[in-house]
C-alpha cells in the first residue's frame, strides 16, 4: 500500500504582520489557523494595540491551500 503524502500549510512568523483581522484566517475552510494565546503590545498610528501570533493546526489543516492564496504578506506556504 501507498504512503499517502500530505501537504499542510506553514506560517513565516517573519513575514507575517498578525493582523487581527487577518484574512488567511477567515478564509480558512477548517479554521485551523488559530491564535495563540501570547499578544504583542505594539504602537502604532492608532495607539497602544495587541497583535495575535498565529499558527496551523495541523490536525485541522487540509492541506487546500486557500490561505497562501488569501495571505496578503506571502507568510503561508505549503509543506
């Protein structure tokens, strides 16, 4: 029997800007891209905000590819 091979999406925590509206997320079928519990207190134009760190469930990853094509950063590639 075959081995099936599965490809799941990855977060470059470098490119990624952590918006909280992030849009790879909400495009998410499985919702596997999730927040992590820890936020970064930034300053910004706007003031004093938190920004999420964001990762992929694996378990929950599909592997379809609609966030690297939803991230506007470029962030998410697949693996």
């Amino acid at each position: 029997m075959a081995k099936k091979i599965l490809v799941k999406a990855e977060i470059d925590q470098n490119r990624c800007d952590r918006s909280p509206g992030c849009p790879a997320r909400r495009a998410c079928p499985t919702n596997a891209i999730v927040s992590d519990t820890q936020t970064e207190t930034v300053f910004s134009y706007f003031g004093f905000g938190t920004k999420p760190n964001y990762s992929i469930e694996e378990d929950l990853c599909a592997g379809c590819g609609v966030c690297t094509a939803r991230c506007p950063m470029g962030a998410i590639t697949m693996r």
